[in-house]
C-alpha cells in the first residue's frame, strides 16, 4: 500500500512539474502576441510619440478608446510574463539561489508594470478640464504642462520597471548558465538582453522611437524564445 502511495505521488509531482512548465511556456509565447497587439494598436489608434503635450492633451478624446484598448493589451501582457517567469522558476529552482533572486526581481518589474496599464484614467480629468466650455488659453497651457508632468511620471515607472526585469533576467541568466537544461546558450541570451536593456535607458528615452528594438527584445524575443524553451522542456519531462 505505501509502494502505490509513493508511486502515486511520484506521478502527480510529474504531472503538475509538466503542467507548470506547459503553462508558464504558453504564457511567454502569449505575452509576445499580446505585446504585438499592443504596439499595433496604439500605433493605429493611440496618441502621438512626437507630439508636444499641448498637442497630444488637445486630441485625447480622438484616442482615449485607442489607449484603453492598447493599455488592456498590456496589462495581459504583465499577466502572462507572471506566469513565464513562475515556470522558469519551477524550472530552476533546484540549481541555485539565483533563480529565487532573479524571479523576485522580475515580479517586482512586473509589478511596476502594472501601474502603467491604466494610463487613461490619469489623463482624463487633465483632458476634461481643457475641453471645459470655460477654459482659458491661460489654463490649458497650464494642463498642458500638468499633462507633460504626468507623462514625466509614468517615464519614471518605465525606467524603473526596466532595471527591474533587467536585472532579473541577468540574475535568471546566471541561474540558467548553470543548468543543464537550459546551459549556457540561453542563459547567455538572458545576460546579453538584460544588460542591453540596462545600457540602452543610460542612452535614450524608454519612451522615444530609438528604445523600440530594446522593448522588442524584452517583450516579445525574451518571452517567445523562453516560453518555447519552457514549453519543449514540459514535453521533455
């Protein structure tokens, strides 16, 4: 009776070790789909990146819906890099404190994310208040200034997050390099990702057209290539 017991038990923790690597492996792959939903979208309906501030405060109300819809696009995005770096850690909890580490890093990035994809409900009463019927030129260039400060703050949360799941995937990195089933070559693509990320805020705005192939690393070539990994080595186990 114990010998059925133990293998019983041995065949669930395979099971749910296969479920979660399946899952955190679909989750990478959806988060990639998600973030291409997301830059497609607001490029198509959202507000300017180049405009001025009077400018993109002036036509909020042409591309709130655009923004809203990309901003869910992105909160499903924060949602499955959860479930990606959860299956990574089950992947390589047993090698080393690194792969700890690097996950609490990565959910706390992910946690500053989070604050991000509700940006049109910040902008809003700047909004109202300038398409007021009462509104003077003298108090719109004034929201036009609390519009850009506003805008300042949310490039603060990018910066912030950024270092954040750049150093987690440093840290993850390290923690593969030492694991068989991932081994130096995606560990290394781990390491190179996130330190590129850590150079490319020291040298351009998270927010300006030249950090769009640093985003693109981090939110779609890092979570494909490693939800795929993830997803291989759940039919592996």
């Amino acid at each position: 009776m114990f010998s059925l017991y133990t293998q019983f038990t041995v065949v669930l923790h395979v099971d749910q070790e296969k479920s979660v690597l399946r899952w955190g492996g679909l989750a990478g792959i959806l988060a990639g789909v998600f973030f291409l939903l997301t830059i497609i979208t607001l490029v198509e309906f959202g507000p300017s990146t180049t405009a001025p501030a009077a400018q993109l405060v002036m036509n909020f109300p042409n591309v709130r819906t655009g923004l809203a819809v990309g901003n869910g696009f992105y909160f499903l995005v924060s949602v499955s890099l959860v479930g990606l770096v959860l299956g990574l850690y089950r992947a390589l909890r047993g090698t080393s404190a690194f792969a700890l580490f690097g996950t609490v890093l990565y959910v706390l990035g992910i946690g500053v994310t989070f604050v991000e994809d509700t940006t049109q409900f910040a902008f809003d009463p700047i909004s109202n208040l300038y398409h007021a019927p009462g509104a003077t030129p003298a108090d719109q260039a004034t929201l036009a200034l609390m519009w850009q400060a506003t805008q300042g703050i949310f490039n603060e949360f990018d910066t912030s997050a950024t270092i954040l799941l750049s150093a987690g995937l440093i840290v993850l990195g390290v923690a593969m390099i030492r694991t068989k089933s991932f081994g130096k070559v995606f560990g290394g693509l781990s390491v190179v990702i996130g330190a590129a990320q850590i150079l490319a805020i020291n040298i351009v705005s998270t927010n300006s057209a030249a950090y769009a192939p640093f985003a693109l690393l981090a939110f779609l070539i890092f979570p494909v290539v490693f939800g795929w990994k993830l997803y291989g080595l759940s039919k592996a186990a």
